[in-house]
C-alpha cells in the first residue's frame, strides 16, 4: 500500500508483505513497516468450553496449518468428552482460514460423525463464509454467520 507522508512516499509492507519488493532508486527514502507479530495471526492455543451437551471451541488469529496441531488437540479434547454431544467452533475472532483449515474442520466433522456428535461453525464473519460458500461448506456444514 502506497503512502504520502510528509512530503515523503512511503511503502507500506503489511504482514502479508511481498518478498524481494525494493523501492526505485530515484524515489525519495522509504520506510518498511509490518505488524507486531499478535496481528500476523501467531499460534494460538484454541480456547476449548463446556457448557452442559455443548463444546465449543473458540478460534482466534488466522485459522491455517500454523494451527493444526493445537486445532486437532483441542477438537481431541472434546471429542472425548461424553457429555458433549455438539461441538461448535467459533469463528468470531478469526479474519482468514485457507485450504488446510478446509481440510482440518471436515476431519472433525467425520470424527464428530462416528461419535455421533454433531458439529456447527458459528460467528463467521463475511471473509470466512464467503470461504465456506466457495466451497460449498453451507451444503455440508450447519453454519450460523455472526450476529
């Protein structure tokens, strides 16, 4: 994203930033800026609650393959909880999912499914249902956008 500033044109890198852009040598001076490392969407541990028959699993950050691991231990854990007999996982705080987070919510679904566990996405945001209406997730999935 390209900036005025004082007189100055300054290059705005985001955390996204594009490897190898170098401003033109005859451009007035330059200054990279990127997001503190909480906004790249760093690994967060999903936040796991039960309340009665319902589990949810709360996502915050960037939903992609930095979070496998903590996403499978989280849906493990109420997976094997008995009592939860519906696992919502909460999309409210999350503003971007890609392919491999596709790929981790239908393995819930069919682990869900053989425990005999139902499974809703719920909060999504516009970016993310978009995302879920590409791939044709509103026709396997309950999905509740955000309120």
């Amino acid at each position: 994203m390209l900036q005025q500033g004082g007189g100055r044109r300054l290059f705005r890198i985001e955390a996204a930033g594009i490897p190898g852009v170098r401003p033109d040598a005859a451009e007035a001076p330059v200054q990279f800026v990127s997001e503190p490392m909480e906004s790249r969407g760093s690994v967060m541990r999903p936040i796991v609650k039960v309340e009665g028959s319902v589990g949810k699993m709360v996502l915050i950050g960037q939903f992609d393959f930095n979070l496998h691991k903590e996403f499978r231990q989280a849906s493990q854990e109420l997976l094997d909880t008995p009592d939860v007999q519906e696992i919502q996982v909460d999309f409210d705080q999350v503003p971007f999912l890609d392919s491999s987070a596709l790929g981790m919510l239908l393995l819930l679904k069919e682990r869900a499914a053989g425990q005999k566990k139902t499974m809703v996405l719920v909060n999504c945001r516009e970016a993310v249902m978009q995302v879920f209406e590409i791939a044709c997730f509103n026709k396997m999935f309950t999905i509740r956008p955000a309120a």
